[in-house]
C-alpha cells in the first residue's frame, strides 16, 4: 500500500489550484477530479479552489494559510454537522457544506486542508436584488432561521457566546485599540464612542449569528436562498451583525424588505435597534479591517482601511478638515 502523503504547511504561504485538487484526492478515496478552479473565496486565511470531478459532481476544497485559520476551519466541521441536522429536523430550509474528508498539512504549527461537498445554488448578485416577496423575503426568512437556532448548537462546540453587556465591551475595546494607533479619523471615533455609549440602543436578545453574512456567503436558485456557507465566524451575539452587509450595500427598500419579512419570522419582540447597530457594525468593519493589516504588518491592507475609513468619513461628515 502506498503511503498517504501529508503536504507542507507553512504560514502564509499559498498553495496552487493544482495542489489543492492533488489534496482532494488524496483526502476523498476514489475522486477522479477533471478539472480544478481557484475560488473567489480563497483571502489571506484560505486556499480554495472547485474541483469538479469525472462524473459532474463538484467539490469545495479549503486549506489554512495560517495557524488560527486551520483551528476555525476544524471548528467550522462541527458546526456544518450540526447545521445538517437543524436542516434535517426542519429547523432550517438552507443546506450547507458537507465535508467529506480531510488531510493532514505537515509543518511547525500543523492544519488540516477539508474537502467538501458543495450546497445547491449560486453567488447571490445583491445589484440584481428586488424588493418585495421574492428573494428579498427569502433572505430575511433565512436571517430569521439563523437566530432561532438553539444557542446550545453554538455553545456546544465551544465556539464564543456573548451576552449584550458582553458584546458592547467588546466593541468599545475593539474601538479603543484601534484609537491608540492614531490611525482613526478622530470624528469617526467620536461618533462611534457615542453610538456604544448609547445603552438604548444594546438591550438586544443574542442569537446565534453567521458572523461573516454577505452575497458570497448565500447561496440562491430562483427566488429561494439555498445555501449558506462560510461558517468560521458563527458565535452567539448581536443579530444585527447579519445585517450589516445589507445597509451597507442594499437599497434601502431591498433592506425593508428584508426586514419586514425578517421580524414576521422571529419569534421575539421587534428589536427598534437592529438597523442602527446593523449600520454602525457595517461602519466598524472598515476599521477592523485597517487593524487586520496592522496585526499581520500588511502595509496593502493598512492603506486600503486608511483609505476607506477616510471615504466613510467623508460621505458622513462632508469635507474633511484641512
């Protein structure tokens, strides 16, 4: 028998599409794989590549670029087990990911590339997206899903859980860490100190949430969400997190729709406040993407968050100061 190889892991490193596919067939016995392409997904963390196999199938294969990627990603395959059997006792309409194997990367700090199956439908297009009871309904009938999800499918993989109290100190040390590099417009955190200090606004009922929600991440075939993937960020905390994208990007009766046919689902009282913390999350995001770049010394990404924090501050406050 010949002996299973096990691939260098080194951190930050890529790896190549073909490699990827050479992975699948080793962590998958028998996959014939005919033809491999790089994905949209793959960032920093990841290597993914599609691999589509001899008989038509396809398969979604992801290997960790860096050690606390490897550990979410074998997190994440507890989590999709899960998910499978919310999907099978009905507690949700969307499929997701199924993996289907795994091989071990060798190096100081090891990882474990997965190899899985992909969830029916394709990329939602959010500039196609229309109001009313189409899509735009079905998006907030899956947002609803998520955060009826029994926390105990969150807590029981050890994965974070918050409670509002919790979740608000979090942004506010979020906040002020960013502050002490001086690279936050200082208007920008003003407002956002205001907005945390605002304890009206933090009286919310955490949810299990997605945590990375946005068009890469739903999958649709018609007017119907299919499939969510990209669970690595699942947590219990603020739903209005999974909201985030939509102000940001969503016109505002797409938005309303989707949160009308959201809060018919829910099961709670309606939250006043989602939206206003939907758009400050949205907002800090740019900034936590300027201290990704800062924490891994990537001056691309630095100047990417001071130019695009800069912009935000000139759309909310019109020109900037001299």
């Amino acid at each position: 028998m010949a002996a299973v190889p096990v691939w260098t892991y080194r951190e930050g490193v890529s790896r190549s599409p073909l490699a990827l596919a050479a992975l699948a067939s080793v962590a998958v016995p028998g996959l014939d794989v005919y033809d491999v392409l790089r994905s949209p997904l793959s960032d920093d963390d990841f290597d993914v590549v599609v691999v589509k196999d001899s008989v038509g199938g396809r398969w979604l294969v992801k290997a960790p670029t860096r050690t606390a990627a490897g550990a979410a990603l074998e997190a994440e395959k507890s989590l999709l087990a899960s998910l499978t059997r919310a999907h099978d006792d009905g507690l949700v309409a969307f499929a997701v990911p199924q993996p289907r194997g795994s091989v071990q990367l060798r190096g100081p700090d090891t990882g474990r590339a997965v190899v899985y199956t992909e969830a029916p439908g394709s990329r939602l297009r959010l500039s196609l997206l229309e109001p009313g009871p189409g899509l735009a309904a079905s998006i907030g009938r899956t947002l609803a899903q998520v955060h009826e999800l029994p926390r105990g499918i969150i807590e029981d993989q050890g994965l974070p859980s918050y409670d509002a109290a919790e979740h608000r100190e979090r942004r506010l040390a979020e906040l002020d860490g960013a502050v002490s590099t001086g690279r936050v417009p200082p208007r920008l955190a003003d407002r956002w100190e205001h907005q945390l200090e605002n304890v009206a606004w933090w009286r919310f009922e955490p949810t299990v949430v997605h945590g990375d929600l946005g068009e890469h991440q739903l999958l649709v075939s018609a007017d119907a969400v299919t499939g969510v993937v990209d669970w690595m960020d699942a947590r219990v905390a603020d739903p209005a997190d999974d909201f985030a994208w939509l102000v940001a990007a969503a016109p505002e009766d797409v938005t309303d729709s989707v949160v009308e046919a959201y809060t018919v689902a829910r099961r709670e009282t309606r939250d006043e406040h989602l939206l206003d913390r939907a758009r400050l999350s949205s907002e800090m995001a740019l900034m936590r993407w300027l201290m990704y770049g800062v924490r891994t010394e990537n001056d691309a990404v630095i100047a990417d968050g001071e130019g695009m924090l800069a912009d935000l501050e000139d759309m909310l406050f019109g020109e900037k100061p001299a």
